[in-house]
C-alpha cells in the first residue's frame, strides 16, 4: 500500500484525495497540509490515520509518505517539488510544473543532479483511452508520417477570473504538451492568429488560433474557444501522407426525438476527462509502488511545455512567429516526450 | 478494507481476483479456494496474507471474510449462495445464480428467510455506461412510453464445446436480465425464430431471434449471432411513442484510409465490458463496506432470468409462443427491477 | 422526347407531371386525364401542347402518346394498365399495381400474353442511393450470406383517413418489395407482432412487427410506426454470415449546440426519397425511349407484393403466421425480383 | 427549349454536353465548338440537330444559340465571354472566369457596360446539398456569428502536368469561392503555411495550410492536401460565438466487417459533387429560360476569388500574410457574394 502525502487540499486536491481514497487499488492518504490549517484538519476528518502537518516541507520528510502529490497554488510548485527531490521522494506535480522557465528549469537540474526520475507532472492528456487510441493508430504508421494536426479545445464558459493570456498558460498548454507527446519530438515555433471575438468573451480575446511547428515540420493549429456554450469539446485529426486519424465520439447513447439525431456533448473537462485522472493517477501508483520509476509527462515535459507556452505568449502580445529554444535535454530524458 | 473470499480461481475468478487487488479501492482479497486445490494455492502465492481453503464452506465460515465472491462452476454455485446466506455474509455470485429454476428459488427463499437482502447476481450489463445512459433517457420520459426494443448480441465467435442452448442459456441471458431492468417490468412470454443458418455455424442454430414480451405489452427482439468473425456487437434501440434512444458507438478513434472512414469494433466481451465488470465490482464492495445492503441485480433477478432463459429454450424446442411464470414476488425485491 | 400521357392527376399525378417537365431529360407530357374534368384542364394549362382527354382509354389510344402514366385511385389501376398494355405501350403504375390478387393475376396474364414486358411499377425504394448501395454490397459478398434483415419504416404521423391495415398495405407494403429486391427471391412465410399501443395512435394498432421468411429461410423483421412524431426514419441492416451492412445517415450538415451534436431528420418521405422518384422516373423514360423495355419493379413484383401484403393482413387478424402461395413464376419475369 | 451553344468540347465540355441531353430538362446543345475541329465534329454526331461552328465567335453569334456555355481552355475564357456579353447572350463559364486579374476585371466592366448580369461562372460547391444545408444553418443564426471555419480540402492524387501552384489557382479557389459565399463577404488578407513534406507528393509542396480573413475578422484555415491516397474528402465546420455547423458525412451505406464498422469515402470529385454540377446547371438553365438573369456566381465573384487566388501565390511565394485589395464593387454586383 502505497503512502501518499498531499500539499494542498483545495478543490482539486481533495478530487485526488476521493480518488486514492475511492477509487484506486493499492494507495492511501497518509497526510495532508494546506495553507488554509483549517481546511486541510477538515479534509483529515474524513481520512483515518492521515497526519496534518503545519507545511509541506515537514510532510515531505515525514517518514510515513512513501510519495508526494503536490495540488497547492501554481507558484509555489517550485519549492515543494525540489523539497520532494531533495528527499529522495516520488512527487506527482499538478500542471503547471513551475510558473516560470527559470523554476522548471531548477527542477530539472535538482532531479538531473539526483540521477533518477522522481518527478511526474499533471499533464492527463495522455491518459484518456481516445487521445491514447488516436497515438496509436499514429505510431503504427497506418496513416503514414503524420504531417499536420487540426486541434479544437473548447470551452462552454471560463470564471470570472480567467484572464487573457490563461487561454494559452492554462488552456492552450493541455494541447501543447499533448502535441509534443502525439508528435514524438519537440516544438519549434509558435504563432497565434487573432480571429473576429465572440461576444461572449467579455474584455478576453476569444478565441485564438495557435500554430505550432514541430522539429519534423508538422504543423498544429490548435482553435482555442474558451466561452462557446454549445458544451466542452476536445477534438483533434492528424493528418498523415496516406490517410488521418481522429479523436472519436464517446456517445454512449444517440436519442431520435423533434427532428433531430441526437449525441450529448459533455458539460465540462470534468466529465470528458474524469476516467483520464483515474488512469493517471493509477498508473502512477503503480509505477512507483515498491521503489519504481515514474514514466508519465517528466520534469523535462512540464519545462518544455512551459517554455512552448511563453513563446506563444509573446506571439500573442507581438502578432507574428516566435522560435522557441530550449536547453540541451539532459540524457536522463532521453526517452521524453 | 473489506475483506473478501473467492470461491473458484478459475478464469473468472482470476480476473476478479486481479481486478480486487490492483483496479478497486477498498477491498482485499483475504482467502480463496478452488476444487482444484494446485491452482487456489499458486494464485494464493501472488496474494500476501490471502489464506488458501480446502472447501467453499471453510472459506465461507472464516472469521477473516467479511464477503464472499462465487466463481465457482455453475452447478455449486446454490450451495455457495446458501452458505453464504447461512453465515449472514453478502455473497457476489457470478451469473447464472444457480442453473435450475428450483436452486433459484431456494437461494430466494432462504434470503427471504434471513430478512434482508445478502446476494447479488453477476449481471453487469446494468453498470455498462452505454446502457446506463440509454436508461437514463428512457426514465426521461423523452421518447413517451417504451413500446419495443430491438436488440443484437452478435460475438465473432464461440468455443468449441459451445452447444445449442447456450445460445439463450449464456448469451441471450444477458438481453434477457438488461430487458427486465430496462423496462423495470417482467417478462411475460417468449418466443424463439429461427432464421437461416450461418455456415459459420458448424451444428449450432445460429443466428436465432428472440422475441419477449414485457408485462406492460412491449417486445424485444434480440438478434442472436455467435460467429459472425466482424467482432463483438452489442446493440440496442428503446423505441419509444416520440423518439427512440440507442447505445451509441464508443468510438475512441476514427481513421481515414484506404477509400474508407473507419471505426475499430470490439474483439470480445473483455475489450466492450472491461469497465463494467469494474464498475460493477466497485460499487458491490461500496454498497456492503461498513455492513450496507448490496443494491445491485438481486436473487429475485437471478431467479427471473433463470425463468425466462428456461422458457426460451423451451419455445426454441417447440416452436411456438411460451407463457412465462413466476412465483409471487417477495416484499423483499420489492424495488427490484 | 418521349410523349408521356398521365391518367389521374391528383397530388401524385402533378407531383410525376412537375418532375417530368422540370426536372428531367428527354420526356414531355403531351396528354393528361382525371376523374375529375376540371382538375385535368387546369393542369393542362401550365403544360404547353398537352391535351386533354376524357377518359384514360382515350388518352391511351392516343397517337400523341408513347407511353403511359397512371396515377389514378388504386381501384381504377386494373383498367389503365389492362387498357395500356392492349395498346402495347409502355406503363408506369404507381403503386399497388392493383388493389386485388385477382386484378394483378389479370395484369399479369395480359402481360405474358402480349409476350414482353410493357408494365412498371412504382415501387421507388429500388432507386434510392442509399438502398442500392446496400444492396451492391449484400451482393459484393462481403458479409456471406444473407441470414436476417431488420427495418424500421417510421412515420411522424398518418392522416385522418389511415385505417389500421393501411400500415400493412400502404405503408410496410415498400418493404415487402424491398425484401423481394434485396434478397432476390420470394417472401414464403408472414407473420405480425403486436406491440402495447402509442398513446399516439388513436384507434390505430400502431407500432406493429411484421415478421418475414424468404425462400432460403432469411427472416426480416419490419418495425412499422406510424405516429413516432420525431420525424421519417427508414432503416435497414441486412445481417450475414461475415458482416452486416446497414442503410447510412444521409447527413448533409451537422450542428453543435446546447449540449448536442445534432443531424437533422427529415420531416417526411418527400424529403427521404425525392432523389429516388426523380431517378426512378429518369430510368423508366430512358428505358423504353426508342422502343426499349421497362426494367424497373414489374408486374410480377406487383402482384407478389399484393399477395404477401394480403397474407400479411390475415395474419395480422389471426395472430399467427401464414404462408404465402404465389401462381407458378411466368418465364417472362424470370429475371425479376 | 434553351437552345446552348457550347465552346470547347474536351473532357469537361463533354460532361456538360452529356448532362445537358441526358440529364436535366428544359434544354437542348443546339452547337458546338473546338479548337480540335475533329473532337467537336465527332461530339456533334451524337447530337442530332447540333450545328458545328468554326470558331466560339461564330458560335456566339448563330441565331439558334440562346445560351453560351464555355469550357475551352482557361487563357480563351476572356474572348469568348466578352463576345457573349457583347452578343447580350447569357453566357456559363467555366471556372476560372479567366486567368489574369486584368482579364477578370474587363468582363466585370464589359458586363457593367451592358447594364445587366449575363456573366455566371462554374463555382459547383455553392449548389452541393451540404453546402447549401451548411450555409443555412449558419445563416439562421443558431451558431451565433461565425466566427471561423476550418476546412480540408483533399485529393487521393493529383496528374503529372499539376504544378505547385495549382495547388491555390486550381483547388484551393474552391475554397475561396466558398468562403466568400458562406461568410457573405470579402476575403481581406491571405497567408500560406508551409508544413513538412508527404512523400507522396513529388516535387509539389504538398500539403499547405492557407489562412483566409475576411471583412468581418473571421478566419479561415484550409488544409490542402492533393496527394492523400485515401480519398476525395472535403470537409468543413464554421465555428460560432455559440456552437458549430459542420458538413455531414453523405454515407449511403455503412458496412461491419473485418473488426470495422466502414463508411465509403468517394475516389474522386465526380462521385463527390456530381449532383452538385446537375443541379448548378438546372438552376441556370432554369433561371435564364424565357429571358431570366443569372442568379449563380457572378463575374465579381469570378473576379474577387482571381484576386484572393493571385494574393495567396504570392504570399505562398513570400512567406508572409498579403492583403487582398479589389476595384470598387459595381452596383450591379451588390447582392454578390
């Protein structure tokens, strides 16, 4: 049984929270801090035997976590995931690993310098059974070189506090990790096409249409509508030499009624990806439960998507192509992205 | 952590046994037994602390089982059942309950006799999430009242020591409980049409037709088909007064290739159900956690499905039209679908 | 340019009278009848050249006219195509060919007395694009042998005037056909299923399920639902050895909104089947332009599709199933069905 | 009887010819012309009645010819719709209008100079079923504004004599055609995006990614794609402020086989869009029978796609966006586009 320590037990921290606790095999909440003391004592109520510790450095040493979740504000990722380094501890970092370069950057070098992988980051993507079929049929060559791929991430609304630039940091970034993931090697450019706003997006830039080039030459376009109503839709096809392949519909039930052949199309992320967490956080438990290596989205993939993610920020702000240039990749990712 | 016992390590009960210790949450697997004692004790050696039993009984009785899952070969699965009634302990039996109309309605009368219900029945179309949504739209009132369903079970193909029956005894039998629960009413009459054979075939009856009907005077048809090499198709469509509602495709991919836009079917039940089968198990474990009453196909379902499966092969037999007949219905199951 | 004369030119008749002046090649309406004098002479009155006679006799014994379309009330079919085929010209017949077996005996007799084909039917499913790619791949042997066919025929409602067997001999009618086309042989068995009633229905015994045998023992089950509301639906999936093969959804245009992936569904036949009246026509004009013969539903077909039609109503007044007996097969329609 | 007199008689003459006799109604070839006397002569043969003339001048100019209808070789469109114009006869031509934007903008001026539309040419998408279907709901503001569209245009492959601007001048310009039409409005800027190489492509640079804005700010991704191997597929989803309309999938038939559930894809544009050239034509023979204007793609429309066509080789040829500037629009085109 895997012990696992949480920092940071806000709304997505307790969803990782009912989750080992309801639905995974083999994992369960031995501790739990948050900023808010308060907060986190509650969370424990609900968790026999979990421990409350007063910050996440004293959680991350205590003896009883075999492994870290870190959910706690983007910002302070940085120091909770070297503390983890430093401690010789598995550490699953929700998205996004660092809020700068500079920080990934950090962690990269902590856990380059420890000589092993202990980091995995929240990128979820590449766990749901449709983007994972679509790979699939991509590295099996059916459709020959993949040499394009048209993406839609869709949004029915964003809260009242989604700012402009979100649209790529936190919305955009699912798509720019997954292409890297899809593509098999790194992002090279990136260039953001400012379409007519929709007048649902209030003082925002809605939508956006990112472009993004691979090492290869493909070439991504990623749609990003962020207050579209219709529903939440995740859509994406590469395009091959000799024929593409598409995310499918999930519709588990079509109804005939006043006209129409009808699908439902999901409310939110929440119902498109749930089984995607599940997946996720499952075989991560599984990697690392008896002294395995994490093999999801590395520390080298939560720097590169925020380096794509910057880039595409200032070709936002700036309105033409921007390169985007990382640093040599250690050997110890040899096998990334 | 509910502590479970497996009667039969079989094929069946291997994969609950994998699926208890490395996909569910809160359950272990503390015992196991099996008529084969060589193979109980080399899946007891992959399970640490899980106690090997000489007998289902001895299992049963342990003080270190809180719940009991049968797995067991058909014809025991009645003395299992009862065992478990008589020890107070929730038992999960794979279908059938039991292979005779009268061990069914013995394993009824003795839950009857305890007071409260303690068995649940294997059928796991019911946590499908296709068939749930179909339901969910049916129970909407959106298509009026439920007047036909029109169904298809078609597998690529069928073991060699597959015989005529099973094509109603194993197979229809799962359209037969679905129907029950669909609708929330008995089934009244049944009737089996014979179509032209496949030469797939070899000396079975296939495809075949059955036709149900429900109390409230609605009919089933299920198509049959056991070697139809494409792969495994499950299909339904509720048609209602104002609209029909219809499993969907569960298509994580689609391609394009070779003249053709193409999405991949099922090999076999494993592929299409998988994530039933988990469900299912899950919300077993949940419902009887901290000593709760499981909620999920009941011994009065078992007990009907046995009923209708038998007069189905009766009207296969004879050719006609075959009245269904059930003794009067406990308090007990008085929610029972 | 084919001279086309028209007996009865009620809606049906206008209808054939439209698309022979406007939308297709070759054909010209150069005289017209009806029943009711007035009706006639201001139909004529939008057709430049076109005369009109007083009876359907003389409009066929007129030199003007090369070929013959009736479009009259179903017990006045009998004379026209008697009448035609005296004359030795080609006839269309809308559908039924007549409103007895006696009378369709009669056609066919004077048919095979003349010695070639004269007479069409207007059976129109054979040319609808969807249909005959259906039936190009049952016959591409792609999925083995045809063992069973399932169809639905749904209409959103039925006038005042539909009377119960009108849903077998008006409105399933163009499946019996259709079976006959599809599987290239004779319906040998009928039978129907009575469903609980739509709410919907009124007086109506609507839905109803006719059950069909063919001559090598394929079974075709026809959903008819006559007041479904939510639009027309007509489907069909013929069911192999090997495969199935199913009509598809003809979507010109999808929509995303409110939650749904929409295709609309159309609000009634016309709007199904207007491309296959107007090829249906097009091929019966360039089949007999220059002296050729019609190869379209014949006389046969028409008369078979009145018998089963016929056994289909006893059946469904006797509750069980009825055999059908056709006159031997006349040489001169050895190649239909 | 529209009496058309058709200039160039090779591959597409032909069609059209074959379409104009055997096809549609209310239209006669009354003569012909080609610059290979030989082919136009053998073409005549067919036609009974058809005159053979010299020259398209001659052919204008004949009395018995109401209509002109010119499919001759791109560089000889401009002579011989100014002659039309000049004749005051309608005149249909084949896309391009012509192929210089100097050429395009003196038929715009000649036809202003005669003071009413004569001038239609053959942009076919705008009378595809889909398209029309598309145009409609998009027009009937369920989506809210549109506010892109993402479109693929692919061919399974392309003839030697295909050079690499073709790819815009010849396939892309449907596109450009299309879009001014579905959006109601001008294309104001054009970009080219250059993407890896398929190796099926040759020395083209196949595929590109054109980026179309119009007035209103909307933009427009095509994907091109020319040498694809699996098909003609076009496809096309104008994303709204509130959801989406996409073109259907015109799936006749759907086969299940092999582990698949297949729907067809067309090999070629002529399976593709064969009614929409049926229909394009009906509607022009029928809007200029008895002395009508042309109601299809005008010589602005001819003209305005020219322009977007020349700015986008030069911007494939640049590398960077280009605007697109036309003449003043004449009032005579003010319900164009």
């Amino acid at each position: 049984m895997l012990r696992v320590g949480v920092v940071g037990t806000g709304m997505i921290g307790q969803d990782h929270i009912r989750r080992m606790t309801t639905v995974l095999a083999g994992v369960e909440v031995a501790a739990v801090t948050d900023v808010d003391a308060e907060t986190a004592k509650r969370v424990a109520e609900g968790l026999p035997g979990a421990v409350v510790h007063g910050t996440g450095e004293e959680l991350i040493a205590d003896p009883g976590v075999d492994a870290v979740v870190v959910c706690s504000w983007g910002p302070t990722h940085e120091q909770y995931v070297l503390a983890s380094i430093a401690a010789g501890k598995p550490v699953f970092c929700e998205k996004p690993l660092a809020t700068t370069e500079g920080a990934c950057r950090r962690i990269v070098e902590a856990e380059v310098a420890h000589g092993s992988r202990l980091v995995q980051v929240g990128y979820m993507r590449r766990y749901d059974e449709a983007y994972r079929a679509l790979k699939a049929v991509v590295d099996s060559g059916r459709i020959g070189a993949p040499l394009m791929m048209h993406c839609a991430h869709r949004n029915a609304s964003v809260p009242a506090h989604y700012e402009k630039e979100m649209a790529i940091t936190d919305t955009a970034v699912h798509e720019i990790d997954m292409v890297r993931w899809m593509f098999g090697e790194e992002i090279t450019a990136t260039r953001v096409l400012v379409p007519r706003r929709s007048r649902n997006g209030g003082a925002l830039q809605d939508p956006l249409i990112l472009v993004l080039e691979t090492a290869s030459g493909a070439i991504v376009d990623v749609e990003i509508s962020v207050n579209i109503r219709y529903g939440y839709d995740i859509r994406g096809e590469v395009v091959g030499e000799e024929g593409t392949a598409a995310l499918g519909e999930l519709t588990p039930v079509t109804l005939r009624a006043s006209r129409q052949l009808v699908s439902p199309i999901p409310a939110d992320w929440r119902e498109r990806f749930r089984r995607a967490y599940d997946v996720e956080l499952q075989e991560w438990v599984d990697s690392i439960a008896g002294g395995g290596r994490p093999v999801g989205p590395s520390a080298w993939d939560g720097y590169a998507a925020a380096v794509v993610s910057d880039a595409s920020v200032a070709a936002l702000r700036g309105g033409s192509r921007v390169e985007v240039t990382l640093m040599p990749r250690p050997d110890l990712y040899a096998d990334a992205a």
